[in-house]
C-alpha cells in the first residue's frame, strides 16, 4: 500500500482554514508567537481532535510583525530569549505528536553554514535543544541539517515536500523574494505532488495560501487516483 500524509500549516488565523481541515491528515499548529494566539490554538487543536488530524507544533521566531520570516539575525532578542519562547511555544500544544519549524527558524534551521558564528547555526542548535528535550519527530526539509540534527537527537525524521512551492536545481526552497517561488496552478502543483510522493513522507501546502483549498482539494484527487492512501506516516 502507498501511503502519502499531507499537512498544512494551521491556526494562524487565516480565513480558509476550516476548508483546508478535512483535506489534510498532519496539522502543524501555531503556537501562538509568530501569527494567532493561544485562543486560535485551541480551538485549531480541538477541530484536529474531532476529526482525527495528527497534530504537530508549530514553533516560529516570536515575530508576529513579520509573521516569523525574520532572521534570527535581525530580531532584538538572545539565543536563550528565543529558546525560552520555542519551548513555552511547544508546550502550549501537549498534544503534538511530532515538531515542525515555522517560517526563517524553518529555513534557518535547514541551511548548512560555513562558520559556526552564522545565524543558520545558531537556529540549528536551537533546534536541536527543542528535539533533545521534547523526543518528539521532526518534520523537515530532507537531505538537509533537518535530517543530521533528527540523527544526532535520535528522533524520527519525516521527510518533507512542498506541493505549493518551487524548488532551484539543489533542490532547496526558492525564497519568498522571487517572484517564481509560489505554485499557483493546480496541475503544476499535482505535477509535483506526485513526484515528491516518491521520496517524501509528507507533503505540505501553507494555510496562508489562498489557493490552499483548491490545490489540496485537486491534489488529494490526483493522489488518490494514482494509488495513494492519504495517512499520516
């Protein structure tokens, strides 16, 4: 049997997040500091519960002017200061079954560095101490610092694709700033939903995309068809 998990990232206040809920099997829920609040998180966690969603946590740099895409480098707090708000982040979701980072912390944490004074560092041994305390999975970006720092804690790696987002030839993340790194076409989107299926374990759509319902709707239809048993793995 081919199983595929797909998640979107909820509770940030975003008006379609009701539609996207009964297309997903993985729920990455905002903690509160880089976008929604302790309410919206709640209630996100209680409408996961009622429909059997696997919840994840999802810790930003508290950054809500930004909405956590902030360098670490460039906000107004220590390394211990931004620690203390991720684990006070997690903690607020006791029902997560695994961690996904949210926003710059994401890409932070998933970028090799050459030195060990750049921000990319400090974010991963932030990461780091969050997987070491909690035990829980990581979701992250595969064959990247995600999947060492998942080795080096002993915890699960769940291997992560982005349906709604393109990729350069070294298969990292294009940055929000280029205008090509957002997949708005459906096909497009099925297109390489079905070619990450292959080696990923879930894939992903943001909740902040307006066009998340539609995508997630076409590519649950097309994953289906082609086989796959939608199921967190």
């Amino acid at each position: 049997m081919k199983i595929i998990d797909l998640n979107a990232d909820l509770g940030e206040g975003m008006p379609h997040e009701q539609e996207i809920l009964p297309l997903i099997s993985s729920a990455n829920i905002c903690c509160g500091a880089h976008a929604g609040s302790p309410e919206i998180t709640r209630a996100t966690v209680i409408s996961c519960l009622r429909l059997g969603i696997r919840i994840g946590a999802h810790p930003g740099y508290p950054d809500p002017e930004h909405f956590g895409r902030r360098s670490i480098s460039e906000l107004d707090l220590t390394p211990l200061e931004i620690l203390s708000s991720l684990e006070t982040q997690i903690l607020s979701v006791p029902q997560a079954r695994y961690i996904k980072p949210h926003g710059a912390f994401y890409t932070e944490s998933s970028t090799m560095w050459q030195t060990d004074e750049e921000p990319c560092y400090t974010s991963w041994l932030l990461l780091q101490d969050i997987l070491f305390s909690t035990q829980l999975p990581l979701l992250g970006l595969a064959d990247t610092p995600h999947e060492i720092n998942s080795k080096a804690t002993s915890v699960k790696f769940i291997r992560e694709g982005f349906i709604d987002r393109r990729y350069d030839n070294n298969h990292r993340l294009l940055p929000r700033s280029n205008p090509e790194a957002i997949i708005h076409d459906p096909q497009e989107a099925i297109d390489q939903a079905l070619r990450l299926a292959e080696t990923c374990d879930s894939l992903c759509v943001h909740g902040d995309n307006p066009n998340a319902p539609e995508l997630l709707t076409k590519v649950r239809s097309a994953l289906e068809s082609g086989g796959y048993t939608i199921a967190p793995k």
